[in-house]
C-alpha cells in the first residue's frame, strides 16, 4: 500500500498497519471509517510508548491531557506539540524545521 499526507510524502507499507495511535480527532473519525479501531486507555497503558505527542491542532490538547495521559502511561514522555507544524502545510512550512529541531532537544 503507499499512502500519501497531507504535504504530498509518499510512503509504502508492505502490510496493513495493526498498532495505529491517533489522539486527532479529526483523523480518528477518518481512521474508524477506514476499519481502523480507536484506541482505549487500557491499550495505550499496554502498548507502553516512549513518547506521546499531543498536538494543539484541530483538537487543542492541554495541561490537563498531559495529567490524565500520565496516569494511563506513567513512563511515557507526553510532550505538547504545535498542531500548525505537524497539519497544517504552506506558509509555516518555513519555520517548521526550526520548530522539529527544538522538538528533537525534548525528546530523550
């Protein structure tokens, strides 16, 4: 299968993907319609991710997600993340390697 995002990187993947995290809302809906699943609380707890990205864009995840998000994955590093770099393309494109770079400084 090659899929292609939102700013035209194609990518193939030799099988249908079984452990998808999807914390947008939007893409959520886009990923149930497809057959995908949504994830539960005892499912991120069991996958054990290193890192969570929760993006304020379209859904404007806060301080308070991060709190709940810790409980369910206490060994996770759940870091707040610009939605506008990771969904948005054109115009902000140009700092968005700035910002990808300083994101890699928070990352263990």
């Amino acid at each position: 299968m090659i899929f292609t995002d939102q700013i035209s990187h194609q990518f193939k993947l030799e099988s249908t993907p079984m452990r998808i995290i999807s914390l947008v809302p939007s893409q959520t809906e886009l990923l149930y319609e497809l057959g995908y699943p949504t994830i539960t609380e005892k499912q991120i707890s069991a996958l054990k991710p290193d890192i969570i990205f929760l993006s304020s864009e379209p859904y404007p995840f806060k301080e308070e997600h991060i709190k709940e998000l810790q409980i369910i994955s206490p060994n996770s590093k759940i870091i707040l993340v610009n939605g506008e770099y990771f969904s948005w393309y054109g115009s902000r494109l140009q700092q968005a390697v700035d910002y990808f770079i300083g994101l890699m400084d928070k990352i263990p």
